[in-house]
C-alpha cells in the first residue's frame, strides 16, 4: 500500500529461516538473520533482540514494526515528517477506531516513574550518533533489566523485560526526551 517507501524486510531466527519458501523471498526485500544469537529462544515474550534492530537494518532509515500490524492506505507522507528527527517513539497511540488510548493500565511503569510514554511497536530511527547512543544503552539494559530497574524505577517495576520500558529508560537516562518524540517536531497529519 506504499507509494514511495515501500521495501520490506524481517528478521528471523534460525528456526524460522528453516521455513522460508520462495513466496517469502518475493514477499520481503531481505531476510535478516537476528545477529549474534537468539536471545528470545528461552523466552514467552520474543522482544529480546529488539535492541539488534539498530545494527541488523540495513537501511539508513527504519521503521520498526511488530508483526501484528497492518496499513491499509498509503502513509509515504509521513516520511518527511519523521526525517525531521533522528529517532521517533510512538506516543498518542489511538485504537483502529481512531480513539486514543487513555487507559494507563498497562502502562504504570511509565506514569509513576515519569518515563516517556512510549510504544516500540511503531518506531523510526536514522543511522546517527544519538540513535547509537539510545540502541548502545538499551542493549545494556536489555542484558541488566532487573539491575535497571532496580535502580531507576521506583515503583511499579514490570516483572518481565519490557522493550517500551528498556528504550523509554535509556531515553530518559540520555535525557533525549525532547528529541524522540513528537513535542519537539510538525504535528502528523490525521
């Protein structure tokens, strides 16, 4: 459904490459292997390699997105929009009806310990040193999460390693709030 960027890549484990047809290598412009290893093999919850996301691209500009989401029209014209930055974290979610989310119930960490308010599950980043930094940081978070945790979040600590929490934490610890999300920058278009 889009006009001007419309290439499309994944990143799999090696179990899941063990199933690629050629109708997925028609579908997808690369196929990546996760890099190093698979940190989510052990895990219910697969975010374990979202920090790997920064090197495995092989793009100059990303978006990430979870597996579950579909675009039904065309959003080229966001890209302009999100070149105006250097690393966008979704905030201001809406449901598919269009609604936002004020529901903070699954979002606790982030009120009580004034996180960003973040969803990695749409997320744009350039090749740039700031975003080397975050991706640098948030590796480190992801292999000392409870240590983490422990020390920056006072209360509501998730009980599970949280790529929203990790990414929003190396955020607030780098202090680049005002430079990753959509306060510093035009308004996107509805």
């Amino acid at each position: 459904t889009q006009s001007d960027v419309n290439n499309m890549s994944i990143m799999i484990d090696a179990e899941t490459k063990k199933q690629i047809t050629n109708k997925h290598k028609r579908v997808f412009d690369h196929i990546i292997d996760i890099p190093w290893q698979d940190e989510s093999s052990e895990s219910e919850w697969k975010i374990n390699n979202k920090w790997k996301v920064y090197w495995a691209t092989p793009y100059d500009e990303t978006v990430l997105l979870d597996t579950d989401m579909v675009f039904p029209t065309d959003v080229s014209h966001w890209w302009p929009i999100m070149a105006q930055q250097d690393f966008w974290a979704t905030t201001n979610t809406k449901t598919f009806r269009g609604e936002t989310i004020t529901s903070n119930y699954y979002r606790k960490a982030f009120v009580s310990n004034e996180l960003p308010n973040i969803y990695t599950a749409f997320m744009y980043f350039k090749k740039s040193d700031i975003v080397t930094e975050i991706f640098e940081l948030t590796k480190y978070i992801f292999h000392n999460w409870q240590r983490f945790y422990h020390l920056f979040l006072k209360s509501d600590r998730p009980n599970h390693i949280s790529g929203d929490v990790a990414i929003a934490l190396a955020i607030n610890i780098l202090g680049y709030e005002h430079l990753t999300t959509r306060n510093n920058c035009t308004e996107f278009p509805t």
